[in-house]
C-alpha cells in the first residue's frame, strides 16, 4: 500500500502527478505550509498525536522496506543453500509488515489496543 | 448546525488562503466530510470547513480529503496551503487574527506564487551499481572485502571496518552528487528547498523545486536528461505538480527568489 509503483516512463525516472503512498501523503501535507501563528490555532488532540507519530512511521517504513527490498535481493544474486534464505527472506518481510502496521495505528491511534490483542 | 445561530463559536479547519473572488471547486468534501468555504477580507480569502468539535479522530480519508481539496481548489486558482491539522476556533478568529493582520503579507505571497508549481524530486542510488562502483574504486575496500570473504564468519570486525568504509565513501558521493542534482535542477526553477537530513542508506536527494507552470516542460527535460545521464546508479523520482505546499511561507529569508 504504502510504497506502490507509480506509472513509469522510464526505468531511471518515475512520474506521478500526485503522492499516492501514505508516507509521501504525508511528507507533502504534514509540516510545510503556511503556518498560522500558535496562539490562534485550536490543538486538536488526535492531529497532535499523528503529527508525532507520523515523523516516527515515515522513517521507519522508508528504512524497513529498504532493507526488506536489499536483502530479498540479495537472496535472488546469491545462491546460497534454501535454508538460509527462507530465513532472511521471511525476517524482512515480517519487518516491513510491522512498520505498515505501525503507520495504520498512527493514523488511527484508538486502534492500537486491538491489534495488540489479535496478535 | 449553523455557526451563527449556536451558542459556543464552530471551529473551522484551514486549507490555505486564495485571491479573493476565487470560485471554489463544486461538490470538494473536505476534512471530515464537511464542504469547502470561502471566507474573504481585504483581497484574500481563507478556505475553510467547518470542524466537529470535541474528540476527532484523524482518518486516513482526513488526510486525502485534505490533499484533494488543495489540489482542486489549486488546479483553478492560485493557492498558499496550510500545513494538515490547521484549526481555528471559529470564523472570526480566521478574520481577526489571521487574514486581517497579514492580507499585506498575504498578497505578496500570493503574487509570488501565482503561475507556479511545486515538483518533489527524490533520486536514490542503485544499491548493486553504487556498491560494485564504491568497491572498484577503492583499493582499501577491495582488499578487505577479499579478506572478509576468505575470513567468513571470523571476519567480524572486518566487516564492521568494511561497512564503515562504505558509509564513508558513500556519504562523500551523496554530498557531491545531491549538490549536482540540486544545481542542475534549480538552474530550470524559480527557486528550491532541499532536505539535506534524510539519513536513509541509498537516499542521495529530496528537495521541492518552484516551477513557473509554463516551464514546466523545460524542467521535465533537464530533469529527464540528468535522470538517463546517471541512470547507471541513480534511480530518480519525480511528483507533481503539486500546490507549492513547501513554498508557502511568510518567513523572511525563505522569500529571496520574489
């Protein structure tokens, strides 16, 4: 979801005419603007809590799915015996699941509790 | 539920400020649902909706609903975004502390704006080009990934060294390269805001550029031109164009291109 390809034109230079991905959602609205001076504006509990959270899940989407994408890479260059690459394979994969699980529960904090349950 | 006719003022959620006498998009929902309004003073105008009081929940609708609604108002008007999550207590406060004391500073901004995008640029490196690339030019790098490679798993510190080195050499290319892409690329802007802090491995650029609309085709070219130049270890990526959310500032200093 977050990372989905865009239209390409290219192999070096992909375009889109608009962020469609969470993070890069994010990136375009969260912290630039025009800002209204402090004292006029109303804190809303629920913005404040993702204008928190959301530096935290960008950071760690981007990085998780990096690793993820290099050593599911690797894995395919290497021809090393099966075992060890079902290993490498499912640990990145499983993290960069809990980062998108973690970008879901910043956008919707009162669902935290829940997950926690069903895992 | 009408704000004039309520006893406790109704908060109202800002997108951005417009010329006044800008006709809003037909039938936008806004954040939470509610539609799009303008409120005028003195040239400029304020583009509002009205915001539920009390506990709100952020849905990732809110942030889309956000996103379109300064797109579509931007794709007929000139437009200076407000960050997400831009509330007010209510219609007045909107007139009396913010349009009113800065409509000055706000038509300025305005016109400097108008007849601009803002095109987001990132370009990261190709991990297997850029490390056979680091490895083949470093004499030290290459011998130690020979001896990490006899050593094994013995090869512990070694392939912390090996990695440090890498970083190193990887940083220094970054810095030359992000400069490089940032030159060439302002060269066919108005003007640019990089973000120098993004830490991420392969990350080499992010920046926003200013664009006259109508040169837009002449940035696409140069931008075209250094993506197939560098296309053995650069993969680039290019959004837009979007309202120019990253140049919508009434901070001195970040105005030197008017």
């Amino acid at each position: 979801m977050a990372v989905a390809q865009r239209g390409t034109a290219s192999n070096y230079l992909q375009r889109a005419p608009s962020p469609s991905g969470l993070a890069d959602v994010l990136d375009v609205i969260l912290d630039k603007g025009l800002v209204i001076d402090a004292f006029v504006r109303v804190s809303v509990i629920g913005i404040e809590i993702l204008t928190i959270d959301a530096r935290i899940v960008i950071a760690s989407v981007d990085t998780y799915l990096r690793f993820a994408e290099a050593v599911n890479r690797l894995d395919l260059a290497q021809s090393q015996p099966a075992g060890i690459d079902e290993l490498r394979g499912g640990g990145s994969q499983e993290k960069a699941k809990g980062a998108l699980e973690g970008a879901k529960e910043a956008i919707t904090p009162g669902d935290s509790k829940k997950k926690e349950r069903s895992r | 539920m009408s704000a004039n006719h309520t006893s406790s003022p109704q908060p109202v959620y800002v997108y951005g400020v417009v010329p006044a006498g800008t006709a809003l998009p037909h039938e936008t929902q806004g954040v939470a649902g509610r539609p799009l309004e303008l409120l005028e003073r003195d040239g400029v105008a304020a583009v509002v909706s009205e915001f539920p009081a009390g506990d709100f929940r952020v849905r990732r609708s809110d942030l889309q609903a956000h996103l379109r609604s300064v797109e579509q108002v931007f794709a007929q008007a000139t437009v200076a975004p407000c960050p997400f999550g831009t509330v007010l207590g209510s219609r007045a406060d909107v007139a009396a502390h913010f349009l009113d004391p800065r409509a000055g500073e706000l038509r300025m901004l305005l016109e400097r704006l108008e007849g601009h995008v803002q095109m987001n640029v990132k370009a990261e490196y190709e991990e297997e080009a850029i490390l056979r690339d680091v490895v083949a030019e470093d004499a030290e790098i290459a011998r130690l990934r020979e001896r990490t490679k006899a050593l094994g798993a013995a090869a512990y510190y070694e392939n912390i060294r090996l990695g440090e080195l890498i970083t190193s050499r990887l940083a220094a290319r970054r810095a030359t390269d992000a400069a490089e892409i940032e030159a060439r690329l302002s060269a066919a802007a108005a003007t640019s805001v990089s973000d120098p802090e993004d830490a991420a491995q392969l990350a080499v650029f992010k920046g926003s550029f200013l664009v006259e609309r109508r040169a837009l085709g002449a940035f696409d070219d140069v931008l075209d031109g250094l993506a197939a130049e560098r296309s053995a270890q650069l993969r680039f990526e290019v959004t837009g164009p979007l309202p120019p959310v990253a140049f919508a500032t009434l901070e001195p200093g970040v105005q030197a291109w008017a």
